[in-house]
C-alpha cells in the first residue's frame, strides 16, 4: 500500500504537565544477581540468563586496566559508582594492555616470574582474587580476560608475545582451577586481536580454561569492527560472540555489517558489542574529527538492543586506561578517570535497562517490519523491537518516522507514550485515529534529540 492511500495520521506529541506520565512507573533494576544459580544461554539460544531463569542483562563497562593500575581504596570507589548506575559486567584483563608484564601493579607485584605464563606470581593473582571479590561484593560480574592480544599476537602494542600452544593451555588450566569457584565470572578470550591469527593459541588458552572450568561461560573480544563469529562461532568453548564495532563509524552500517550477521549464525548463539564507540574518545583516533558523546553512546545502545543484542558494554576513553594527568595518555585522555565517571552517557544506560527489564528481558524480538517506507539516512536509521504485549521504537535524531499498525496484533486500543532515552522520563502523548499507517512527531528533533516510541498492547 502506498503512503498516498494509506491512512496518514500526523501525530503531534503532546508533553503533560510536569509529573505526568504515559502509564506506570517502571519498576527499579534489581542487585541481587547471585541468588539465582550460574549463568546460562537462554533455551532459545538469544540471551544470558541464570540458572532459574532470570534474564541477566549484560551491561559492561570496560576496565582494563583495572587491576593494573587502582589501589584497594580507588578499586572499591570504582566499583561503587559503577554498581550504582546500573552496570552488571566490569570487563578486566589479567596480563594488562600497558606494559603489563614489566611494569608492577599499585601493589608492586608483576603477574609472571620472567614472563613466564607458567609461573604465575601468587602475590599478583591474589590481589587478582581480591578485586574479584570486591566486584562480587557489589553485585558485579568480572568479564575476565586472562590476557591482552599483544602477549599472544603483537601487531601493535608493548607485547612481548609470551604464548604458544603449550604454555597458553597450562596458564589456562591454572586460571579454570583458580576461578572456578567464584560465583561473578564471565571469562573473554582474546584481547583485541583477530582470531584468525594465532588461532591454534586462542583454541589452546580456552581449552585449557574449560577443562578445568565447566561452570562460567566464555566469549572472545575480537579487534576493531571484527566479531568472534568470524572465526570460533562453532567453537564448543564460545557460548556467545562479541563483536567491536569500534571508535571509527558513526553510523548504523556498522551494526549491518557486524550485529545483523552474527544474529542471523547457526546455531543460534547470544551477541552483543563488546567495544563500541568510547564516551570522549576522539572520532578515528583524531581530536580533530571530534569527539563522541552521550549521544553516540545512546546510538550504539539501542541500535545494538533493538537489533537483538543480549546486552552492550559501554567505555570511556579515560576510564578504560584509568588515566590521571601526568599518566601517559592513550588516545588522547583528557580527564581523572574520577571525572569522567560522571560523564553523562555512562548515567544514561540505567534507562535503558529499566525500560527493557520492565516490558521483557528476553521475549523481544528485532521488528523491522514495523518501520513503513525508505530508510533514513545511515545515521538516523529507526529502529524497532518488539515483545509479546508491546513494541518500542528508537528514533536517533527526532525525526518523523512512520509505523505500520497492520503489524501489530489486532487490538482495539493501542497505548502510546514516549520515553526520553537522556532521563528515563515518560510522556503521555495523543491516541492515534489510523489503523494502517501511522506518522510519528517526536517530541524534538536534532542531534542529541532521540526518543523511543512505545506502543503498549
């Protein structure tokens, strides 16, 4: 049917009085993730969920310095924020990215003895355990990676390369015996790196994790705009890919050429973006193409949760390196990573995990075909979700966007209302009158102005 002879409604949304909402309050995200068994893929192999069945809502933060840089005080005022704003996964790496190997932890510890992955330093693993703790102690999951890339790999960074075959899977062994107890564990694999290189190491770090860990379950954290399902999808050990889409594209064509596809595997596994675009990192590496912001933060968040993402990470440029001034800056970090846990993008996540633990965890599903007529430009692409009783729209910019109603259940009354991704407020908003086709106005319009539709039935 075409626009000219469908029923056209424009829809003006109409902002209530202060106070005022769409429908009821949506209910607070619940802390307490240990009570309900050890994580598990979903029966229908789309989701992280516990042991009884809960929904688990994988929201990380990248922290991979964090056992190499903080001290007990700064882990614990880390944390703390964190588990505050609705985070549930802390990602970390053992051997760290800057010169882990040679340079000592706040505690004076190096990890090896002579760089040897075989004889791990028991004083460094213990602070190891020790943050671990902290972070179950907060509620947290520790997204652990037994090493950064450059120690398998090197291609770019400090290295050295201390991994081969053998000594990747006794390491590995080491760490499964070591953690396997621990209740907050979600081992990662990889370390920016491809996995088509060095795989026969990956495979070896991995097996050796699972032959002595048959409980926590395990991903791969692959380079820039590159996923895990390149290279290990059938891969026994991968219970869910990870993908990066990366600190270069700012556009939704990252999410096609990444997301969409690993969806789209078989088997059917769990995906979800462990690397995207960092709050204040400049846009390609250069200050002079800008910087990311919340509101690219808000883009990568629900264009990834309303593709079908189980969950997303968030970063910050000066958190990950846990920068403080006179540190050497890595990508150009500006501020104390103190500072920047306050930037607004990281206090902006607790929303969308409200509103998606309140209208269905794990019942949504990708709803493209709700959106009517040509898509918008790649940086402004809409994007639709839907669950059993209710469908929910992201809008990037504000712009009009049409829906088709004929997609929807049959239902004599449709409730609309429209959420404010920047706040988590609800407005209540105009009954439509259309049954086929209906143009939607968001509230405001522009960059930094998005808005979720959200249809309740």
């Amino acid at each position: 049917m075409s626009i000219s002879v469908a029923i056209l409604v424009t829809l003006l949304s109409v902002l209530m009085a202060s106070g005022c909402s769409g429908g009821p309050s949506l209910r607070e995200p619940s802390n307490e993730p240990f009570v309900h068994g050890a994580l598990r893929v979903s029966y229908d192999g789309r989701f992280l969920v516990h042991e009884d069945g809960t929904p688990f809502p994988y929201f990380g933060d990248t922290a991979w310095q964090l056992f190499h840089r903080l001290d007990s005080t700064e882990v614990k005022y880390y944390l703390a924020d964190r588990q505050a704003k609705g985070f549930t996964v802390i990602q970390a790496c053992i051997l760290a990215e800057l010169n882990g190997l040679d340079t000592p932890n706040r505690n004076g510890d190096l990890p090896l003895f002579d760089n040897d992955p075989t004889r791990p330093n028991e004083a460094y693993f213990a602070w190891v355990d020790f943050v671990i703790q902290e972070a179950a102690a907060h509620g947290l999951y520790v997204g652990l990676l037994p090493t950064w890339g450059d120690k398998v790999n090197r291609k770019w960074g400090v290295g050295p390369e201390i991994f081969d075959e053998w000594n990747a899977r006794k390491y590995g062994r080491f760490l499964g015996r070591r953690y396997r107890e621990f209740p907050n564990i979600i081992w990662i694999n990889g370390g920016d790196r491809p996995g088509g290189e060095k795989t026969i190491v990956w495979d070896a770090l991995a097996e050796g994790i699972c032959a002595e860990d048959s409980t926590h379950l395990m991903t791969y954290h692959p380079s820039g705009e590159a996923s895990s399902g390149m290279w290990f999808h059938n891969r026994d050990w991968l219970d869910f890919n990870m993908f990066q889409s990366g600190h270069a594209q700012t556009d939704f064509a990252i999410y096609k050429r990444l997301l969409i596809p690993d969806y789209e595997r078989n088997p059917v596994k769990p995906v979800l973006d462990g690397e995207p675009r960092y709050e204040d990192i400049p846009i390609r590496f250069k200050s002079e193409n800008g910087r990311f912001t919340d509101t690219d933060v808000r883009r990568t968040l629900y264009w990834s949760l309303f593709s079908g993402a189980c969950g997303y990470t968030y970063g910050a440029n000066d958190i990950w390196q846990f920068y403080v001034p006179g540190r050497t800056s890595m990508c150009e970090a500006r501020n104390h990573w103190k500072d920047a846990l306050q930037l607004p993008g990281a206090s902006q996540l607790i929303h969308a995990r409200r509103l998606l633990e309140n209208f269905g965890w794990c019942d949504r599903v990708p709803a493209p075909e709700l959106l009517f007529g040509a898509p918008l430009q790649n940086d402004d692409v809409a994007v639709a979700v839907r669950g059993s009783d209710y469908a929910l729209v992201y809008i990037p910019n504000g712009h009009p966007v049409e829906i088709s109603l004929r997609k929807l259940p049959l239902k004599e009354t449709l409730r609309f209302s429209w959420y404010d991704p920047r706040n988590g407020a609800r407005y209540a908003m105009e009954q439509p009158d259309s049954e086929n086709i209906l143009r939607v106005v968001p509230p405001s319009s522009g960059r930094g102005q998005d808005w979720i539709l959200i249809v309740e039935f």
